[in-house]
C-alpha cells in the first residue's frame, strides 16, 4: 500500500514517539472553536482530522473553553495590537490550553495549519510561542489552465477545473488543492490561463467560477479570473474594445457587477495585454494604464484589484528584448489607478534558469509591483528534471537594485515596504494538474510549497524550507533527509550546468524542453536561439554594455559596476552582459570554451551524483515514492547527456577547437 504523494504535505503520520505523543494528548482533550464562521470552521476540522491521524484520537469539538483546561483554542483576538496584521497568527501556550489567535479567520486558519506542521515536524509542545504576520498581502498562484482542460506550460496532466461537469458537481479535490494553498498562506487563485479565452466573462461560465470559489471561500482563498481584453467585441458584441470609449467602460462596469453577484468576494482580473498577439489598449492607440484603469473604474464599488502583467516586448530582430518592459512601462508611473498592481516578472526575459532581476524592480515608486514567479517547469525540464526552486526565487527576492541606496532589495519593493505602497503581491505560475500526485514529478511538490512559504515570509531560507518540505513529505530519517536536501539545494545549479552555464539563455524554441541551440526559422525573428546567445566565430553572449544594447543602463550604477565589465562579471551572469571571446581566459584559469565543456560534462555528470544520494535514503523512502523519482532521475541523466552533446556540437561550430581532455566527445 504505497503512498501515492496524494497527501502531499499534509499527511499527519501517526506519532510513534511514546513521550512526545503524551505530551501532544495532553492538549488533546477538546477544541474549542470559540468564532463562528466557514474559515473557523474550516480550521477546526483541519484540527480535527489531523489530531485524529497523528494520535489517533478523535477529539472533540466545543465552542467554550471557560475554566477547561488540557485543549485547544480557536479564537480571534480582539484590540489593537500593531505588531500584528490582519492575517497574523499567534500560537502560545495559556491556561492549560494551547491558543490560537488572530485578528481574523484566515489567520485563525494559518496558525491552525503552523500547529499542525509542528507536529508533524515532531516538535516540543513545551514553551510554544509562535507568532507570524505575513509580508505581502496578495499571495496567488496563476493557473494556466485552459476551458478545454489542457494546461499551458502544465507537465502534471490536464486541469484540476472540470468546467463540463461544474456547477452542478464539485469536485471533492477542489477541497484539497484549497487545503493545500491555505496550509502555506496562499490566500488568491486566478483559475485561467493568461492567454485567456473570453468564454470565462459569459453567465455560463461565471456561475461555474461561483462553484469553485465557493469551496475556494472556505480556506480564505480570494478567486481571480484572467481576461480577454477584446471581450466587449468578440463576447459582447461591441464594435470596439477601445478602452476610452463609453459603451466599451459600461460593458466591462455590468461584467463586474455580473461577476458580483454570483461571487460576492472576487479577488479581481489579471490581464495579459498587448504581448505575444494578445489583444490590449494599444490596439486603439492607448496606454497599459488607460486600459487598467478602466477596468480598475469597473471595480471601483467592491474590493477586487486589476493585476496588470509587464511581460511586453517587440517581435524586433534589431531591439534587445531585456529592454521592452522597462521602456513600456517606467513612463506609465504614477498614472496607474491604486486598485492595479503591475505584475512582474522576475526576470526581463522569461523564467530562465537564471536570469538577472528585472530592472523594472525599483524603478516605478509610485506603482506597487507584484511579483511574478514561475514554479511549472516551463525552462527547466518539465516534468522528469528535478529542479528544486527556492533558490530561483532567492535569488531575486535578495538581489540589491540600490534604487533607495544599498539593501533596496527587490524584496523589499515587492513587500512594499521600500516605497510604502499598501498593495502588495506575489504570484506563482502554477505547477499543478490532475495527476494523482499533482505536480508530476513528486519533487516538484516541494516548489509549490517553497512559493507558499515564500510568499508569506520571503527572508526563510532554502534550506529551511527544503527540510520542511522533506519532514513533512517524505521521511522523518535526519540522516535520508540530509541526502534529499542536499540534492535539492543543488539541484538548480546542476540543471543550469548542462542546460544553460556562465549566463547562456533561452536555447529553445516553442515547445521549450529539447535543446535547440541553433539557427532556426521560426515564426518571429526573436524566437530563434541565436537571437538570445549570440555565437559567432570570435566569441558567444550577448553584449548589453553601452558597446552593445546598454539594457544595462536600465539598473543603478552600482547594478551596472557588478555586470559592466566582463572580467568582473561573476560568471553565473557572463554571457548574459557580454560577448566574450572563445579564447578569453576565465577566473577560473580556462579559456571560455573550456569553461563551457567542463560546465556541460560536469552538471550532466552530477546527476548521477544526485542519483546516488537519492539512493542513500532508499530505506526511508516509501517505496513507491523512491521509485517514481529514481525512474526519473534516469531520465534526467539521459536528457542532460543529451543537452550536453546538444551544445557541446553546436557551438564547437564557431569556437572550432577540440573538446578538452579528459572529456570523452561526444558520438
Ligand atoms: C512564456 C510562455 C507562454 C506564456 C507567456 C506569458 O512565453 O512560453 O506560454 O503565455 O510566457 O507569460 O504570457
């Protein structure tokens, strides 16, 4: 009876420790579900349920606690308390009991979820005292699920949303996916693919959207829809979409309010405009901001927010892409509506393995900027490579854009607390589906998790999150768990060895899986390889320095002194900043090309190292989990040979040198 990663994170195994489960049992004696409401209400039957699974006791619940002793507590706090926002939790021991409080029931349902994970990671009830508020408001994930049930850039199935079968029937998994999101504090979902069909804004299907964001309401989830920007025309019947025109506001004004009525807390629309084909305001001579904020107008009577995606650039062979969004949207500051926010990726080119931070970061104080993150494995090997995140996502979140001097992180615009705006928002482009474990490969729950834990406190560690992830998921064994962690922690630099080394980027072409680094006639003249690595027979990279693009200029001068000069440029970032010459020797004491070959044969080498330490916690393992991830690991070995020689062949065109010794070329 092997575990099928259903559960994912939430599994609540029985306690076997005899003394940590009397210490448990001794608070096990009633819940006191002091609140009312679908969220108490929700937490209490979380605790319910997972009490009875980690002790095997069924505990009942109560709605008083007076002079009982020896329970739980469920209950909101009332009087100001600054240090603590509305979504806060505190966890602390009170009267015999345990106490769970908040200002609200959301925060009443996170800290139930924190006491959970508490023992599931087997921790001592003794001198309990947590207490957490989280740092951005709007926590969602992104699906790119499309009304046919596929999934754009999905690897785990088709969509968890049964449009056919809604409303009338609602899937019990809706329940989990929303028990999930609310275990790590993700409080929105935007339920349809950005490339959005229109269908989404008829009656037909709003009250199929009511019927998921009615389970969605009950774990303090807020339900967001994508839009189609022409839908006035093509839904509506309008002979424009043209956002300053009367009737086209009207229309979108009554869509809203239609949309209210049926789901009275939605959490607003997310728009993809006027990038790759997609209808927008420009289609009529408009700005981004004339378009949302007209539709920032139509939500004017409820609390639904416009989220207002930057990601733009120009099918131009001769422009540099890392520069569109920036010279699209830095003029537009200050002229957005406050319900929008501009959501961002995190870097200027799309979700690559690496990728300096956008530089629209820092540069539009008077617009909050949310942002956006990828955790479906779009660019990093889909389903069978495993790629823990957290490190992706840290990378960014910690990088300095200097715009307020040093330590302006681009956390600290996205949390809002360098320019002080209110609305503030992380999204996650999903990785879910309908496999029976959810993301696929079971490695790839744990980037999931870490966007979660991320978008609640993003100062947590990798590593703290990855130890997390594995105590709850996969084995309680310190020394199994020691193995799985370390291959997570390098997991990502390994991928970006043979995939993508010393800055290189976007070797694909639409599919974006097999490796593709060649010359290629493709739809458009920038999504071809070589318009991103830029090989020619004196060197490889794409120069953005003032000889070059100069998309550098876009950062501040301390940005531009890491990256200006190519032998200061830490190689993760080289190529990304610089046309470097085959024959121009490295810090590491190799010339470029050897750099490169010793980047491909050692990452694609190391999966066998991360095969070896996935073997090291074999015995800990269940033995369905083990096998379903070694069965993939062989393949990522097999793929990475295959990015290796993929590369190695092609670029060995220009540099026209022989594959340094030591390394078997490949047949
Ligand atoms: C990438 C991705 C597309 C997606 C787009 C976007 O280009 O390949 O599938 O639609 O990003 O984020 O809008």
């Amino acid at each position: 009876d092997g575990d099928d990663g259903y559960r994912l994170w939430l599994k609540y195994e029985l306690v076997k420790n005899a003394s940590l489960k009397a210490e448990y049992l001794k608070y096990a004696t009633f819940i006191a579900q002091t609140a009312e409401g679908d969220i108490v209400q929700s937490a209490s039957r979380e605790l319910h349920m997972g009490l009875s699974k980690l002790l095997g006791k069924s505990v009942h619940v109560t709605n008083s606690f007076e002079g009982k002793s020896g329970g739980i507590v469920l209950k909101l706090e009332s009087g100001p308390d600054p240090t603590q926002q509305a979504e806060g939790y505190r966890i602390q021991l009170a009267g015999g009991n345990i106490v769970v409080s908040s200002k609200s029931e959301n925060g009443i349902l996170y800290g139930t979820f924190v006491l959970l994970r508490h023992m599931q990671m087997r921790l001592p009830v003794k001198g309990l005292s947590l207490a957490s508020s989280p740092k951005v408001r709007f926590r969602m994930l992104n699906h790119w699920d499309n009304p046919d049930g596929t999934i754009e850039r999905g690897y785990a199935g088709q969509s968890l949303w049964k449009w056919y079968e809604l409303p009338e029937r609602v899937d019990p998994r809706y329940t989990d996916y929303a028990r999930a999101n609310a275990s790590v504090g993700i409080n929105g979902t935007v339920l349809n693919n950005v490339n959005a069909s229109a269908r989404f804004m008829s009656q037909e299907y709003i009250v199929k959207v009511a019927a998921v964001a009615n389970v969605m309401r009950k774990y303090g989830i807020k339900t967001y829809l994508s839009v189609y920007f022409a839908a006035p025309k093509t839904l509506g019947g309008l002979t424009t979409s043209d956002p300053l025109d009367p009737q086209v506001r009207a229309w979108w004004k009554e869509k809203v309010a239609e949309i209210y009525k049926e789901i009275p807390d939605f959490g607003g629309f997310l728009v993809k405009a006027n990038s790759e084909g997609e209808p927008g305001p420009q289609d009529y001579g408009r700005t981004h901001a004339d378009g949302a904020n007209m539709l920032a107008e139509a939500f004017k009577p409820y609390d639904g927010i416009v989220v207002w995606r930057a990601f733009v650039y120009k099918a131009d062979p001769n422009a540099d892409r890392f520069k569109a969004a920036y010279e699209e949207f830095v003029p537009l500051d200050g002229k957005f509506d406050p319900k929008v926010i501009v959501q961002v990726k995190n870097g200027p080119i799309d979700f690559q393995p690496r990728e300096p931070f956008s530089p629209l970061f820092g540069n539009m104080p008077k617009t909050p900027l949310g942002m956006e993150f990828q955790i479906t494995q779009e660019y990093l090997g889909f389903a069978t490579h495993a790629v823990y995140e957290a490190p992706i996502f840290k990378e960014c979140l910690d990088s300095d854009t200097y715009v307020n001097g040093e330590g302006s992180t681009v956390a600290k615009v996205v949390d809002g607390s360098l320019h002080g705006y209110a609305r503030t928002l992380m999204a996650g482009v999903a990785n879910t589906g309908n496999s029976r474990n959810w993301t696929g490969h079971p490695l790839a729950q744990a980037n999931w998790y870490a966007f979660g834990r991320l978008s609640w406190d993003h100062q947590l560690s990798s590593e703290h999150i990855a130890h997390e992830w594995v105590a709850l998921t996969l084995t309680e064994n310190q020394k199994a768990s020691g193995h799985i962690v370390k291959l997570m922690l390098r997991s990502r630099e390994i991928y970006v060895d043979y995939n993508t080394p010393l800055g290189l980027s976007r070797p694909w072409m639409g599919v974006h899986f097999a490796p593709e680094p060649w010359e290629n006639k493709g739809s458009r003249p920038d999504w071809t390889a070589i318009y991103y690595h830029r090989a020619d027979s004196v060197g490889l990279g794409f120069d953005r320095t003032a000889s070059g693009s100069n998309a550098l200029a876009q950062y501040r001068p301390q940005v531009q002194q890491q990256w200006n000069h190519s032998d200061q440029t830490p190689l993760p970032y080289l190529l990304w900043f610089h046309h470097v010459r085959w024959d121009k020797k490295l810090s590491t004491g190799r010339s470029l090309w050897a750099e490169l070959c010793t980047r491909f044969y050692t990452g694609a080498d190391s999966v066998v190292w991360m095969q070896q330490q996935w073997d090291l916690a074999k015995g800990s393992l269940d033995p369905q989990i083990y096998t379903d991830v070694a069965e993939r690991l062989k393949v990522q070995r097999r793929e990475a040979i295959w990015w290796r020689d993929a590369w190695v062949l092609y670029l060995q065109t220009f540099a026209r040198q022989p594959i340094p010794a030591g390394f078997e070329p490949p047949k």
